[in-house]
C-alpha cells in the first residue's frame, strides 16, 4: 500500500490530478446530462475533464524532466505546471472557473503543502474564482468552492481533517443549489460545475487518505441523500438537493429520462441568451485586461477572465464574437480562438447540427501562418504552441468539430503519436471513421494536405496522403540551450543546431550557414521540392538567399516558403 502523503508534495499533487482526471471521466457524461446553466448546451462534464487533462499533462512533463534525477521535482514546480496546464486547456464556463480555483490553490500551495496552508488555498482558490468572474450568481460552482474553504476552516493541524471537511461542505453546498438558483430547481437537478468540483475534491481525499468519498450530493442537514428506489414502472425518486424528493432525478443530479421541458437554458430574467461562445488565450498587461472585462462585460454575459503574468484565459457569451475578438486584438495578442455558435430553436440554446461532411482533415500546426494556410485547404486545424503540445481531449475536440463522417488526423509530431492514437480511438466510439497518418512535421502534414482528394474513396485518400507525408524528408533548425552531446558533436548554448529527420546532423554559428548545409545534406540524396517554413522573427531575405542557393546548387529543384508565424524552431525544412 503507498504511503499516504503528510502534506501536499509533488507527488501527491500528481496523484490528485491523476485521480481527479479519472474521476471526472466517470461523471462526465452525468455531469454533461444535468447541465442546464448558463447554457444548457450539455458540455459542462466534457469541458471539465478536457481542463484536468490539459492540467495533468503538465504536471506529468515536470515529472519527465525529472526522471533522470534522484529527486521529485519541487512542490512549486507541481502545482505551477498544474495551474498552467488548466489555464491554457481551458474548456468553457466551467473549465475556466475550475483554472482559476486551481491557480488561486497553487499561489498558497507552492509556499508549503501541510493543513494550514491548504485552508488558505482553499479560501484563495474561491476568493479568485468569484473574481474573476464578471457578475458572479449563488447556487453555481462559485457557491459550492466558498462552502469548501469555509467548511476547512479551523486549527486542527491534519491534512486529512481539512481536505475531508472541505469534501463534506462542498457536498452539502452542492446539494443545496437547486434552493438557490431556480432555473435548477425547476429542472430537479444540481448545478453541473459545483458537481464537478466535488469530483475534485473528492480525488484530493482519496489522495490524502487512501479512500475514495462517497459518491452523490449530501442533504441539507448532511445526512447523505437517499438510494434511488424504482417506482411507477421505472421512474426514479432520489434526492438530489435539500431533503426534497423529486421525481425522475437519481442521487447524483442525473435526469432518469427525457430533459424536463421548459426555458432551462435561458438567463433568469427569462429573455434569450447570446448567439456565441468565444474563448482565448490572451498575452496582455493587467491593466489592458481591466479595460478588456468592460468591455466584453457590455457586449455579452457569462464573462470570465482568469490568469494573471501577463496571459490570461478569456470566456465570453456574445451576439458579435468577432466584436469580442476584436477586443481581445486590443487588449494584446489573442490566440487559441474558439468560436462556438449557439441557435435558438423553439425557446431553446442548442448547439448547430448541421448534416455532416463526408470527409474532413484535422491536422496539428506549430504557428498561427500554417493554420491558415491549412484552413484556407479546408482542414480543420490545432495549433501546438512552443511548451504547449495539444493534450486528446482537444484533439477529439478538433474532430468533432470538423463534423464529418470520416476523418484523416495528422499529429505532425512524433510526440504526439500516442495522444493522437487515443484521440483517434475516442473518435471511433462515437461513430466518426478517423485514419492516423503518422506525419513527424508539419512539411510531412503539408505534403499529405497536398495531395488530400475528399472525393475518391477514404482508403485510397488515406494512401497517397500517407505516401506523400513518407516521401517527405523534414528538417528544423533549432538553438542548443545548453552544452551536450550530439549526433553531430559537442554543441555549445547559443549554438545554431540542424535537425534531419530528428536528428542533430549539423552544428553551426549562425542560421543562414547552418540552413544551407542542412539543405546540401538533404538534397544530396535527391529531391523535387523544397518547402521552407519560417518562424516569425526570420527576415523574409532568408528565405530569398536560401531560394537562391537551392536554384544555383541544384537544378530542377523548385522551392516553396510560407510563414510560420509564432513557431518553436525559427526555420523549418521540408525535401520531397
């Protein structure tokens, strides 16, 4: 049996997120089902998940770069990344407010992890959550997290006293939601993001005492809520919130059948709610984003803006999403964009379902330059930034989003193989036909885009693109960070480093003489094309003295250039 943790170090915070992941997988699609506010657009448990992946994800790359050392890394460390991961993963309303109740624990927590400490995290996460958002309304997540901190308060001096007394005030907070905001109450089910918070809090327990919680809101007076009993063939009667029975809901909040009828969906003044969702990331100064929150505070509702150091996660329900983009624009540099469209039918928000495509491209791009120009071919893109790999979850986000039929992913990175498999496995199950072309660059995934033909047959499609990605030789051009050993030599920090197929083949001084060595050792073994990607800070003469040397040094060799944009590796080589 492990040994239980005395306080919250990196490997207990590690085992929380882990823990805290699978459990909202468990309760996704329940917590998705009884999601009928601010929208009732059945994502809440989805986007939840999808925020704890991406906060997952970043503590396990602390851990990576730790597994050749004797030690774990540093509490700070841990809870950092973990705050980091759900800022730049997060997934609507609710993954949005659950980033900022991580970053308001990780602020307390990177400066100790015992009972103490822990009671001030719990009361910063809330106090930053209800902050951040714009006008915050009791009976939601933001009531369950303040029931949390207020409910740890005390001086006993155990970890386990805290993190179980915390659990209990959330559950009971959560089971007194339908009392508190009526468009809940009227639907018989608790609110869906206070629920995935103590999802939450009930994986910290487990991590802390070794057991996991018992499941399902508690009452009013505490007392857990009854075992859901069958009556009147079939319908069930729980009780899901303050002592109440109410027909046809389960101990979780979970509707036993149909959606109960009326204007769920809607604001509680009863009028119609935006046409958009718009999310982004946004690098910008404090003050930039206070002039930002009015602004979008005048153009929509359900406005969030959570982060701080300078990048920021924005959340916004407007009419005019490119109004709210703009703003974004102004503010500083948006990115991650997200445009969600919502259309009213019969009284109701729902999501579009259009009939889908017969076929569609997902393809993973490291710059803002190539994610349009594979949009521009009709793909549907993921833009990997530096230090910032897609986690699945956004993948199968990015394929449901394409809406078709059959799909083609193209990770372009041999990192990504892994998480793409399980995003292609995801896909499947929900009906969509996704083929895994396995490009290692994004040259390969420009190649297979090339020669994309949606009207021949998907087998015969997956083929020749998956040829064209293999006949591609690819190459980048990176700077070494710090002295060590290569393929190529000892290469020292500031060292410009040549990459062929992975690999460090050429080490040089500066770009420009590096690039044409690199391009001398690939072509020797013959090419059509060269295809040139260059980063943002890369003057455009690069590119025309590296055009010039390819034409003067290799004849019938033609040469392509686009712009990459905000891309880790300032030159990027593709030779077909």
């Amino acid at each position: 049996m492990p040994q239980l943790p005395d306080d919250l170090d990196a490997v207990a915070v590690r085992t929380w997120c882990s823990l805290a992941l699978e459990a909202l997988g468990r309760e996704r699609a329940e917590i998705d089902a009884i999601n009928v506010y601010p929208i009732a657009d059945g994502d809440t448990g989805t986007n939840l998940y999808l925020t704890l992946e991406s906060a997952s994800a970043a503590v396990e790359a602390v851990f990576a770069a730790h597994e050749t050392g004797a030690t774990a890394p540093a509490t700070a460390d841990a809870v950092r990344a973990m705050a980091h991961g759900a800022l730049i993963g997060a997934r609507g309303n609710s993954g949005t407010i659950l980033a900022q109740l991580l970053r308001g624990m990780a602020g307390v927590l990177a400066d100790g992890g015992d009972a103490a400490h822990l009671r001030l995290a719990l009361t910063s996460a809330a106090d930053a959550a209800r902050q951040a958002v714009a006008h915050p309304v009791e009976g939601t997540v933001l009531t369950v997290a303040a029931e949390a901190a207020e409910a740890a308060r005390g001086e006993d001096p155990d970890l386990r006293t805290v993190v179980t007394a915390a659990y209990e005030g959330a559950r009971a907070a959560l089971a007194r939601t339908p009392e508190q905001l009526a468009v809940l109450g009227r639907a018989g089910v608790v609110d869906a993001g206070g629920r995935g918070l103590v999802a939450v809090l009930g994986a910290l327990v487990e991590t802390v005492t070794g057991q996991a919680p018992v499941r399902g809101p508690r009452t009013a007076s505490g007392n857990a809520a009854k075992t859901p009993v069958t009556v009147d063939g079939g319908s069930v009667v729980g009780l899901p919130v303050g002592g109440t029975p109410v027909e046809g809901v389960t101990e979780g909040g979970l509707p036993a059948s149909a959606p109960v009828e009326g204007p769920l969906d809607c604001p509680e003044d009863g009028s119609a709610g935006p046409a958009f969702e718009v999310i982004y990331l946004l690098e910008a100064r404090d003050e930039q984003v206070a002039r930002l929150r009015t602004r979008l505070d005048a153009l929509g509702d359900s406005l969030v803006v959570v982060g701080g150091d300078g990048l920021w996660h924005v959340h916004v329900h407007v009419d005019d999403a490119g109004a709210a983009v703009e703003a974004g624009v102004e503010a500083g540099r948006p990115y991650r964009i997200r445009i969600t469209h919502f259309a009213t039918e019969s009284g109701h928000d729902v999501r579009v379902q259009a009939e889908p495509a017969q076929r569609a491209v997902v393809v993973v791009v490291p710059g803002d330059g190539l994610a349009g120009l594979c949009t521009e071919a009709g793909a549907t893109t993921v833009i990997a930034r530096p230090g910032e790999p897609p986690a699945s979850g956004e993948l199968v986000e990015a394929i449901r989003r394409a809406h078709a039929r059959e799909v083609v992913l193209l990770p372009n990175d041999a990192a990504l193989r892994h998480t793409a498999a399980a995003a292609a496995e995801q896909a499947r199950t929900e009906g969509v036909r996704v083929a895994l072309v396995p490009t290692r660059a994004a040259v390969q995934g420009i190649a297979a885009l090339a020669v994309h033909e949606p009207d021949r047959g998907f087998d015969e499609d997956v083929v020749a693109m998956t040829a064209a990605a293999g006949a591609t030789r690819y190459a980048e051009l990176a700077v070494a960070e710090r002295q060590s050993w290569t393929m190529a030599g000892i290469c020292q920090a500031g060292d410009i480093l040549g990459l062929i197929d992975g690999d460090v083949a050429v080490i040089g001084s500066d770009v420009p003489h590096t690039a044409r060595t690199v391009l001398d050792r690939m072509l020797a073994a013959g090419g059509e094309l060269v295809t040139l990607v260059l980063g943002e800070d890369v003057p455009d003469a690069l590119a025309d003295a590296l055009e010039e040397h390819v034409r003067e040094g290799h004849l019938a060799v033609d040469t392509v250039v686009y712009r990459g944009g905000h891309q880790r590796a300032p030159l990027l080589i593709g030779v077909e």
